[in-house]
C-alpha cells in the first residue's frame, strides 16, 4: 500500500496517504459541522456529527500513522481524541435513552 498511485505536483500518494488524507478531511471538516449548527442555534453546541467525524477521523489517522508510516507522534496525538469523541457519544446515546423514557 505504499506505491504510488499517482504522483500530484511531485507528491507521491500512496493508499496509506489517501487514508490519511481522508482522517484529515474528517477531523478537520467537523469544525465547518459545529460551526453551521452553533451558526443555526445562535449558540455554541457541539452536534453528535461532530463526534462521529472525531471518531472516525481519528481511528483513520490511528490506522494511518501506525500502518503506513509508523510514526508514535501521529499515533499519539490522535489516540486521545478518539478517546473523547467516543466517551461524548456514549454520553449523548446513554442521554437520548434517558430523554426516551421519560416520555
């Protein structure tokens, strides 16, 4: 997975790196989601999309900097953030239970 799949300005993008890309895209785009729903509600807000995108985003980077380039600094910096994103799904899933049987 990393031959080059096609070269853009000089850059070699391999497989790893369209996994990579795609982590960046995703943790980074989840600003642009919070920001059209605090934009929305006139209020800050964190929307569950938001965390779906950490997620995501983060386990691609994991997968990314563990597999393709075996890097511990990306690994590192990407491991507690899927962390986060998925305690505050479990928080909004364990909350949208409680809502739901409340009636």
């Amino acid at each position: 997975m990393n031959e080059a799949l096609i070269i853009i300005f000089g850059i070699k993008v391999t497989a790893w790196k369209l996994i990579g890309y795609s982590g960046v895209f995703l943790f980074a785009g989840r600003w642009f989601v919070q920001l059209a729903a605090s934009k929305a509600s006139g209020k800050p807000v964190m929307p569950t999309l938001f965390w779906y995108m950490s997620a995501i985003g983060s386990v691609l980077l994991l997968a990314y900097f563990i597999f393709g380039k075996n890097d511990s600094v990306g690994v590192m910096s990407n491991l507690f953030p899927l962390f986060v994103a998925l305690y505050n799904l479990y928080l909004d899933s364990k909350n949208k239970k409680r809502l739901a049987a409340l009636g």
